[in-house]
C-alpha cells in the first residue's frame, strides 16, 4: 500500500526534531549540573533522571484517552507548551530538588506529546504503511538527538571557555536555547498538522459488554510486545546518566572534557538510529517484524555488554553507535506492530498503555542502574542486557506478526 506522504505526518516529525534537540541540549551534562546543587552521585541523580519518566508514566494513560475524546492535536500542542514552560525553569533551579520538581513538570508535556502523536499518526495512515510512516517520526526525533547533545555541548563550551563563566552558569545556556525549540515546535504542530477523522477498524472484537478491545488471539502479543516496550525503555534511560558518570568517575575524564566526549557519543548514536529507521520501517512493512525485533534485540543486548569492557573512550563513542543502530531497529517495528492491533476509537488509550510501560522501564533504569552502579559499575549495562535477551525470549515464544488486508478496513 502506498504511503500518504502528507504535510502532517513530516510537520509532527519535524516537530519531534525540535522537541528531541532541546532534550539533547542538556542531558549530557545534567547530572553534573545537578551535583553542583548539591545532588549526591547515586540514589539522588537516579531521582532526578526518573522524575521526569515518574511523570509521565503516571498521565500517558489518561492523557490518551483524553486524546480519544478531545482529539490529538490539541493534547500535543498544549503539552509542547509545557514542556517549553518547565525548560525556561532550570536556570533558576537552587538546590537538586528543583531540578528534579522542573524534570517532572517537563515529563506531564511529553505524556501529552508522544503517545498523541504516535497515535495521531496511525489515525492518518493505514495498516501496511504504518512501519514507514512512523519511521519518518522517528527518523526526526533521532536527528534531534543527534543535534541535541552536540549543540548542547558546544554552546556550555562556549559558555565555559569563550565567555568566561563559571562551570554552573555555562550549563544554564542550553536551556534557554531549549525553551525556544519547544515553543517552534508548538506553532509547527498549529499551522501544519491536520487531523483526519476517518474511521478505521484494526484486528479487534467487540466484549460483552460492548467495549472495543484487541482479539483473543493477539493479546499474548499485545502482551510480549508491552514487555518489550518496558525493557527498552530500561535500556535508553539508564545509558544516558550511567555513562556520563562511568565516563567521569572509571575513565577519568575531567567533566568539561567528557561533556564533549558524551556529546560525541550521543551524536553518532543518534546518527546511526536515525539512518536506519526508514529502511526498518519500510521492511516492516513488507511483514519481516517479528525477524527484525529479535535480531535487533539480540544485537543491541550483545553491544550493551560490550560497553564496560573498554576503557578507551573513542571505542565507547563507536560501540555506543553500534548499540543505537541495533536498538533503533525497534522503534519502528514494535510500534507498527502495536497500533495494526489498536481500533481508532480507542487507540490513544491503547498507545498510552504502551507508553506506560516503556516509561516504567525508564523509570527503573536510573534508579536500578545507580544502585547497582555503586556495587561494579558494569552492572547496569549487563542488566539492562538480560532483560531485553528475556524479553526477546518471551516475545518469540508468544508473539505474532498480524496481518492485515484492505478488506479488514
């Protein structure tokens, strides 16, 4: 089937863009901003990193089934509002709570953002396109993370080093510029995004009760692939503050420098999952999913081991590419896959569920991923590993690749 290349559908990924820059801007040096206000290493980072995914794991789910009722794109324009209103915060933060209250409050504006648009996406397109349509979303958030970190790390080392402030204030820089992306991204989304209200139907049966729900024979599915949202999302929350500090405290890196080196790193990171989202998405749409998932979980779990057994910097800059390119395989994927399963008028609340659950990974991965970084700092990397190889497992064991034709529509 070909895909409707419409104006929404690359308005709302070039939205994600901006939205993922300025998140880029300044997590590769938010744990060494929140330390200068007094947070401990450990326990207390892990806090401030999951109180933005707290947040939002709480609100995706009644978030998207107020997005069934009111419709998606007021939810996403008034949610990149908030997210523009929290970022300005930062700079005036005193103490590591603010940080971590400023966190929370910018993740109420993602559980607004992205399960809307991840479900506003679906309602545009129909089952057998969704692969492709979702990785041109997707290919814009990973070139937002790569722009991000990069962006973010030139201008604190203008900051630091050109104008001559103190190590707190450069950090402060990148927020402002981080409001600003957010709030051009609200106007993008209210000029260019449409939404279509069409009714379509997806592989679904009506209860007794008359409610609309997924079919008997893909809820082992709908259920794997859920735990294969929840660790993957173990898996990109918790590398982001691991590495920074394993940068820090085992290589010992002074930290201006190895602002620059996570730059770099999650620069060609989010290079490499950008550049493979398209060709996934489109040979998930032609029925190789189920292939791709496992392969690419496998993979992803076998780089992540490989992380901690070097100390040698530029070979985690690579590694780390290497890791995003295999885990970048499930974005598209897994989500094609989800939303064929969800019917239209429900499927806010369905992608909020999903949503859910890989916020619940990102919330445990810090936290977890701290505490037992303190035991062997390689810890959270085999981790996060043995989840996703479990995952995978139960996944193969009960998942199935759902077909849909025209006649289902």
């Amino acid at each position: 089937m070909k895909l409707e290349y419409n104006k929404s559908i690359i308005a709302l990924a070039i939205a994600g863009t901006n939205v993922m820059i300025g998140f880029g801007l300044f997590i590769s040096f938010l744990p060494y901003y929140a330390t200068l206000l007094g947070a401990n290493i450990g326990i207390q980072i892990g806090i401030i990193t999951s109180s933005f995914m707290i947040a939002r794991g709480f609100l995706v789910i009644p978030f998207g089934k107020l997005s069934d009722k009111i419709g998606r794109k007021k939810l996403i324009v008034i949610g990149l509002i908030i997210y523009a209103i929290s970022t300005i915060l930062f700079p005036i933060a005193s103490d590591w709570t603010h940080v971590a209250i400023f966190r929370a409050l910018q993740g109420v504006g993602a559980a607004m953002f992205w399960p809307s648009s991840a479900a506003l996406i679906a309602d545009l397109i129909k089952p057998g396109s969704r692969g492709t349509a979702l990785s041109i979303f997707n290919t814009g958030v990973m070139l937002g993370l790569i722009i991000g970190p990069a962006f973010g790390g030139i201008i604190q080392y203008y900051g630091y080093n050109i104008l001559g402030l103190s190590e707190i204030e450069s950090y402060k820089l990148p927020f402002y510029v981080g409001t600003l992306f957010a709030f051009i991204s609200a106007l993008i989304v209210i000029f260019f995004v449409k939404e279509k209200r069409q009714l379509q139907t997806s592989l679904i049966e009506p209860s007794s009760n008359k409610s609309i729900q997924i079919a008997k024979k893909f809820k082992s599915t709908f259920n794997s692939l859920l735990a294969l949202r929840f660790a993957h999302g173990f898996g990109l929350s918790f590398i982001q503050p691991v590495l920074a500090m394993y940068i820090y405290e085992v290589i010992g890196l002074d930290r201006v420098v190895a602002v620059l080196w996570l730059s770099s790193a999650f620069f060609l990171s989010g290079l490499c999952g950008s550049l493979i989202q398209f060709p996934i998405g489109r040979l998930a749409d032609k029925g190789y999913r189920k292939q791709i998932i496992i392969f690419g979980g496998i993979l992803s779990a076998i780089f992540t081991v490989v992380i901690p057994s070097t100390s040698i910097i530029i070979l985690i800059v690579v590694i780390m590419g290497i890791r995003s390119a295999c885990h970048g395989t499930l974005f598209p994927t897994i989500s094609s896959t989800q939303e064929d399963l969800m019917p239209k008028k429900v499927r806010g609340k369905l992608t909020g569920i999903t949503e859910a659950y890989w916020t619940a990974g990102a919330i445990i991965g810090p936290i977890i991923g701290f505490y037992v970084y303190e035991y062997n700092p390689a810890f959270p990397f085999y981790l996060s590993a043995i989840l996703i190889v479990i995952t995978i497992a139960i996944y193969t064991r009960f998942g199935k690749d759902p077909k849909i034709t025209e006649s289902e529509i």
